[in-house]
C-alpha cells in the first residue's frame, strides 16, 4: 500500500462494504405505538470525513489509552447525526498525521450493533480495502432471532432494570474536578489479587475478567465513602454469542447479542466481607445469562418498552481485551492502538469502564482500566490498590496519566 492514500483507498471500500451490509446505509426509525425500531434501508449512506493533523503519532505519547487528546477533531460530531433516530447510522473520519501514519475514528448507533458486530464490519472494510471483493464472512441481518415471543414472557430475573431512582445521579456530584486516571493490571497483579482467595478458590476457574472487576468494584467502593447501607451494584457485559449462553447465532451474525446481568449487595457487606464475597456475585451474575434470560430480556422489553438499566449505585465494566479492534488492517498492517476513545468520560461518566488490552514499559502484557472520577477519589483509590498489592505498578511508567494530555495542534 506504500505511496496510496489511505483516505481514498477506505473511502472507495466503504462505498462496497456498505453494498454487504446495506442496512447501516439506511436510517433508523420507530414505528406504531410500540416505538418498535426498525431500519429504514433508504441507501441514504454513512458520513465520511477526510482530515489532515499536522501532528506526528509519537506526539500522542508512549502509551496509547483513553483518554485521547482533542478527540473532537479527530472524531468530528457533524452538527445534527448524533440522534438516535433519522440520523446516519455510522460516521468515520480517516485522519493522516505528519508521518504518514493515519487515524481510523468510527462512531456508530449501538442499536445496530455491539462490538463483535462493528469489528466483523470493520475487519470487512479492511478486507476490501486490501483488494478483497467481499468480505470473508457474510453477514447476517436475522435480528427476528432476537425478537419478542409471542406471547411475550419474562421468565427469568432482571433486577438490572428495576425502576429505582438514582436520586444521587452518579453517586459524587459532578461539579467536583474530575480527573482521569490509569490503572495496569499484569500478571503479577492478577497473582496477587487472586493470593487473597481461600486456598481452596485459588485454583478455581475465575477468569482474570472476573477476579479484576470484583476486585476493582470493592476498592472503588471504598474510595467513594459511600453510606454503608448504600446500595451498590455492578454490571459485567457478556456477550450472548459465548457458548456458555448456548444461544446458537450463525456466524455472520452482526447485531446486538450483549446481556447486562447485574449483582447488587450494600457497600457494607462488599466492603466488610472478603475478596471471595464480590468474586461469588460477578459470578454468579454472570452465570444467569442463558438462553432462556435473553429471550426473557427480549420479552421484557416489549412489555416494559424498552427501559434502561438503572444507574444508581451502579459501576459498569465491559471486557475489550480480546475483542479484536487492532487486528483489523485496512492494508497498512495492524493497528498501535484499537479500541474506545473515551476513558470512563463517556455515556456513563464516572460509572463505566472497559478493561483494555496493554503492554507496559516492562514488556509485560495485561490490561488497562481508564477510569475518571472526582480528584479525591482517586487519590483514595490509588492508595487502596497500592496498600494491597504492595507495588508501583498502578502508576505509570511513563507521563502522568492527569496532566499527560497533548494539546490540539490540528
């Protein structure tokens, strides 16, 4: 691909990926009484941005992780696409930098699609653009595999969409100085975090996921100080398509297929009891989502029309280590960086966070856990990670993940 224009050569596989999944061409729209969503596949396109930065990738620092610099520019909210309905279903801008290294930015309505959805149209587009005719795996519309039952049936429990008012917002009030943080997790710490187990858990099969996000949800508690008999509850994402769940979608298939199982206890009882307490709920959480519960998920939103999951005292993780954002090459080869843009400031600020893929300075591959919250919060959550795991491997090996921030010089 040397000497080719990476704007054009995406720009002209888009126009034939879009032909393969026509759908986010079309517009989204709500029908009848119901709201019911369906897409209306009008060929009116997706939105494309051609952008030139006058910066150079080394300027974006050692270590690439949300939260990026002037991610406005890099990513442009076009005045008037952001709405859910009647809007363009995807918008990309393709950004050359200074050293011919260029930046994929990709937004897209989450109704059409969660994660394994977008990489398989990704890695479609980075097929065509290296000279495919159509993308190696077909994609699958089939969303009538998820619909409602008729009649429709909740069959299973789904506190995380019991109506309780989150009369504390996001738990700190959002005035106060909010401030990102990194935390890195590697095999040493996931050792450590699991020699806090009884003996006869150690070698149960907890997956890293698990130990990590239980872990991280009761140090977070205590660094919010919360009223002990606060109600506090976590959200692991699981994604339908895994064989446990058993759902059997065919291979192609592109849409929504995540659960929100949730586990719900007090701060006191998280705090007050050991590791092993936390680690039993996320997994036990986790093990809920079958078959069954997501056809009752699909029943309960039609009877329900469609509520959110509640947020209050809510801490939100979703795992994108293994979701495959830097292997898809549009001919230029592997991605530095694949992966959300945002580090916890996002759609749920100060109550989500995506455990990311990272190798620190040492070599040593693990995860990452941007996290943004109140300054002193912080300040109480890095002591009670230090406290425990007994190293400075939670800081930054290099720059100061607060004040580390380039400026734009787009």
């Amino acid at each position: 691909m040397k000497g080719k224009d990476p704007v054009d050569v995406i720009r002209k596989a888009l126009s034939k990926t879009l032909v393969f999944y026509y759908p986010f061409a079309g517009r989204l729209r709500e029908e009848g009484p119901s709201r019911i969503l369906m897409v209306d596949c009008n060929d009116e396109g997706v939105l494309f941005i051609e952008a030139d930065a006058d910066v150079r990738l080394e300027e974006f620092g050692d270590a690439l992780h949300p939260p990026f610099p002037c991610l406005d520019e890099l990513l442009y909210d076009v005045p008037g696409s952001s709405e859910v309905l009647n809007t363009p279903i995807m918008l990309i801008q393709v950004t050359r930098l200074k050293c011919r290294g260029f930046i994929f930015a990709i937004r897209f309505n989450h109704t059409m699609s969660d994660a394994s959805g977008i990489i398989q149209f990704m890695s479609a587009l980075g097929g065509i653009s290296r000279g495919m005719n159509e993308p190696s795996i077909s994609p699958v519309w089939c969303r009538e595999l998820l619909s409602a039952r008729d009649p429709p049936r909740v069959t299973c429990t789904h506190r995380e969409y019991e109506p309780i008012p989150d009369n504390k917002g996001t738990i700190f009030p959002l005035e106060d100085i909010m401030v990102h943080h990194i935390f890195f997790f590697g095999p040493t710490e996931v050792a450590t975090i699991r020699s806090l187990l009884p003996p006869d858990q150690q070698l149960q099969q907890y997956s890293n996921f698990e130990i990590i996000a239980a872990y991280f949800w009761r140090c977070r508690t205590i660094a919010l100080q919360l009223d002990a008999n606060e109600e506090v509850r976590i959200i692991s994402v699981v994604d339908a398509r895994s064989k446990s769940v058993n759902l059997l979608l065919p291979k192609g298939y592109y849409g929504n297929a995540l659960a929100f199982p949730v586990a719900i206890t007090t701060a006191r009882k998280l705090i007050e009891n050991p590791l092993a307490y936390a680690l039993s709920l996320v997994k036990k959480a986790k093990a809920n989502v079958t078959k069954e519960y997501m056809h009752s998920v699909a029943d309960l939103m039609v009877i329900k029309g469609r509520p959110p999951f509640t947020t209050a005292g809510l801490f939100f993780v979703s795992d994108v280590t293994r979701a495959g954002f830097r292997e898809v090459d549009f001919g230029w080869g592997k991605a530095i960086y694949g992966g959300p843009a945002k580090g916890g400031d996002g759609a749920l600020p100060g109550q989500a966070v995506f455990h990311l893929p990272f190798t620190n300075a040492k070599g040593e591959k693990g995860l990452v856990i941007p996290v943004f919250l109140p300054n002193q919060v912080i300040e109480r959550l890095v002591k009670e990670l230090d406290s425990l795991l007994k190293s400075n491997n939670n800081k930054p090996s290099k720059g100061d993940p607060i004040s580390g921030i380039i400026n734009s010089s787009l």
